[in-house]
C-alpha cells in the first residue's frame, strides 16, 4: 500500500496524490514527477516544471475526508467528530455503523477506537462499499474494520453487544428497534439526519424503545480568511449540512 500525500498550491488548493513509479502529477501550473514528490516528503516543497511551488504533506483525517475519491456525500468532518464526541468513544470500543457510504464517518470511528477496538459498517449498495473499503485502506492501515454488504435489516446482530451505534440511512427508522437492542445499557446511538421530516420520524420511532434523546443538535464551523493586517469570515460558508440525534439506552426493566 502506497502513502498518501496532499499537495497545496499558493491559493491553498488541495490534491491528493497517491505517489507510484513512473506516475506525473499534473497541476494547471505544470507537472511534478511522483519520484520529487517522495523525495520531498511530509513538510517539503516541490516545484512544477514550470515553476510553481507546491507545499507536500500528510493529510490529516480531515483533509483527506474531504478530497478523498467519493461515490457517496460523505459525512462532513464536523459532524464526524461530533458523532465521535457524542458517542463517547474510546480506544478498545465496539461499534456498530450503518451506512458506509464513502467510508468518511468509518475512518473517524475507526482511529476513535485504535487498534484493539473494532467497527462493524454496513453498506447495502456494492458500488458504494467498495469505494469505501479503497478509501479507508489507503488512509488506515490498522486492520479494526470489519465491512458488511447489506443492510441492518438482514443482519445477525448480538444483543447489547455495541459500545455505540452511529446511523447515516435515508430512513433510520427502520431499523432503530435492532440497533438499540445491538447497544449496551447506558450507551449511545447518534443519528445523522440531513432534514427535519427524518427528524420528526425517527423521534416518532424511538418512542417505545429503551431509547431516551438526550440531544438533538447541529455543527456550524464559521471560518475566517486572515491575511494580515485583514481578517474577515470567509465568503462561502459550509452551512447546515444535517441534525446529529444522539440517544442514551435504558436497562428495559
């Protein structure tokens, strides 16, 4: 598996580039060998054949979700380490994800719980898993995911067997009753829901289970442009992008 690097031009435009023999990065402002580019490294700088320079490093998780080859919306970086923060995640942790997409949530979850923890994602379009199985290989070397083809529907799921439970489905609804019965008493199960009605829904559905809301939340991030002595909010915003419903499991008595 080869390392993956981000190239930045002068304007702050991102490439991400996943360096083999032979191969040409090509830039509107010229072409870089991928031999210079190795031989750069993390934290150097190579220069097209036309001169222009580009700054190489190793992608963060952030940057890397965000340029990463997606055959699914991923889950914004925002919301993703909001999940992990409402799901109370830590190192040696189980958690049960549905679905997959483009596998931008998986790698959070997966770094979340290390490499003693262990994720099971389900995906039921095929065309979507194996995109995100691609992706998260080539970020993530550490062997805790496990990828399903399918839906929770389908699935053999063990009893309360699940530190935490994170939903991204059209319709969560469905399955929220096998998912909580999957999770550990006073553990939690954090929806990802991009409009109201899917809100509304699957509060609706929730009533009756072992199921107590505890949350129901969006992530803004106001970023701001600095070019000294000038500093502004960037012009183009990234805004609502969905509501994070985040539920807490009651022993039934």
């Amino acid at each position: 598996m080869s390392e993956v690097f981000l190239l930045k031009d002068g304007k702050g435009r991102a490439f991400l580039v996943r360096p083999r023999l032979g191969g040409v990065f090509h830039h509107h402002r010229g072409t870089v060998p991928h031999e210079a580019i190795l031989e750069a490294g993390p934290g150097g700088v190579v220069r097209t054949h036309l001169g222009e320079p580009l700054s190489v490093h190793r992608p963060t998780l952030e940057e890397y979700v965000l340029h990463m080859r997606r055959s699914a919306t991923p889950t914004y970086p925002k919301d993703a380490s909001a999940m992990v923060a409402l799901l109370d995640l830590a190192p040696g942790m189980r958690v049960l994800e549905a679905g997959t997409g483009s596998g931008g949530l998986t790698l959070f979850l997966a770094r979340a719980v290390g490499r003693e923890g262990l994720v099971d994602t389900y995906e039921k379009r095929p065309h979507h898993l194996k995109q995100a199985v691609e992706n998260v290989r080539a970020f993530w070397p550490v062997d805790n995911v496990r990828f399903h083809e399918g839906g929770l529907e389908e699935a053999e799921l063990p009893q309360e067997a699940y530190h935490g439970v994170a939903l991204d489905l059209m319709e969560p609804w469905k399955v929220l009753e096998k998912a909580a019965s999957a999770l550990m008493p006073d553990r939690f199960l954090v929806a990802y829901l991009p409009n109201v009605t899917q809100v509304l829904e699957t509060l609706r559905a929730a009533e009756g289970l072992p199921l107590r809301l505890e949350r129901m939340l969006e992530v803004a991030w106001r970023e701001w442009e600095v070019r000294l002595p000038v500093a502004h909010p960037r012009f183009q915003q990234v805004g609502h992008t969905a509501f994070l419903l985040a539920f807490r499991k009651w022993k039934a008595s």
